[in-house]
C-alpha cells in the first residue's frame, strides 16, 4: 500500500508553501464486472437497497487508481499532489475506466 500524506482536492495546502510544480499526475484501471458478479448483484437489484458487489468493486477500482498515482507522482520527486479528482468513463460495455489525477508538487513548511 502506497500512503502519501499531503493529498488534496484544494489547490493549497495550510501550513504549506509550494516550492516547485511538478506537473500533471494520474492513475488510471480498467475494471469489468465478472458473470458472476453480475448474477450476484442482479440478485441485489432484486431486493433494493446497497448493491454492495458493485460499492466494492467503485471502491477497489478508486483505491488502484489513487495508488498508482500516488506512485507516480513520487517517481517525479513530489511530496504532495494537489488539485486531486476522479473521473470514470465506461470505455467498452460492461468496462470501466478509473482515472485519479491532480497537481504533483513540492512543498515545504511555511
């Protein structure tokens, strides 16, 4: 598990200054929903409520693309990414694309 402390959808950080901009940062996976996973949720839908096959797998999906980016960003030199977002885009039936992107940066105390 890769964990970077300084992450934020802001575009400053409080008790920071940002020294050097690093430039764009991102993770992106390709995720499809197996057969079963498909029945399994069908069988969800069926009685309302949470579709906790398909939260997991969102959920798996963000983790994986924050993780790479985060990597990423560290093989440029940054201790922080700002202007963090997701973005999802089904890019064949049935398969989703997951992007995490943002602002790689360094920052120092202020």
């Amino acid at each position: 598990m890769v964990e970077h402390a300084l992450v934020t959808t802001a575009f400053t950080l409080d008790g920071y200054k940002i020294v050097r901009q690093l430039g764009l940062v991102r993770g992106i996976t390709v995720r499809s929903r197996s057969i079963i996973g498909n029945i399994g949720a069908g069988i969800q839908i069926l009685f309302g409520g949470n579709i906790t096959l398909y939260q997991e797998l969102c959920e798996r999906a963000r983790q994986d693309a924050y993780v790479i980016m985060i990597q990423h960003a560290n093989q440029m030199g940054a201790n922080a990414v700002i202007g963090m977002r997701y973005d999802a885009n089904e890019v064949a039936t049935g398969a989703t694309e997951v992007l995490a992107y943002g602002t790689a940066v360094v920052v120092e105390k202020a």
